[in-house]
C-alpha cells in the first residue's frame, strides 16, 4: 500500500511511501511522528493504524487543520 507523505509547500506534490517502508523506519527508531497528505483516503490511513497496532505498536492518529478553509488538513501519525 502507498502512502502520501504531507507537502512542504502547498504547490508541491505529495511524495509516496511504502507501507514496508513506514515499518523499517518505525523499527529502527521505535517512535516516530508522521504527517500524511490529505489525498490519502481515510480508509487507507485506518489501514495504516491496524497494521502498527497489530504489530503490537501505539498509534495516535488525529487530523490537523492549518488553515480556515475544510481542504486544509493532513493526517498526524504518532507511532510508538
């Protein structure tokens, strides 16, 4: 499953990651905070916090709103 990581900038395009590779990078630090995309689906991001939690991991997942309007949002990922 591919991932959208969150924009640096609101012209840029989201950059993709792997599900195994969210896995190797939470591995190695054992916590870890990620912002995604909000182009990613909700089903997908729930998705993604089964699979941590399955794998015996915490995750705090919530949206974050950066600015007025219902499109400025991205997903906050704390995977411990």
């Amino acid at each position: 499953m591919d991932i959208l990581l969150a924009r640096e900038e609101l012209t840029d395009k989201p950059k993709k990651i792997t599900l195994s590779k969210l896995k190797e990078e939470v591995k190695e630090t054992e916590n870890k905070i990620y912002y995604f995309d909000r182009e990613n689906s909700h089903k997908n991001m729930m998705s993604l916090v089964d699979s941590f939690e399955n794998d015996g991991y915490n995750v705090y997942f919530r949206e974050v709103k950066y600015g007025l309007s219902d499109e400025e949002y991205m997903y906050e990922v704390h995977i411990m």
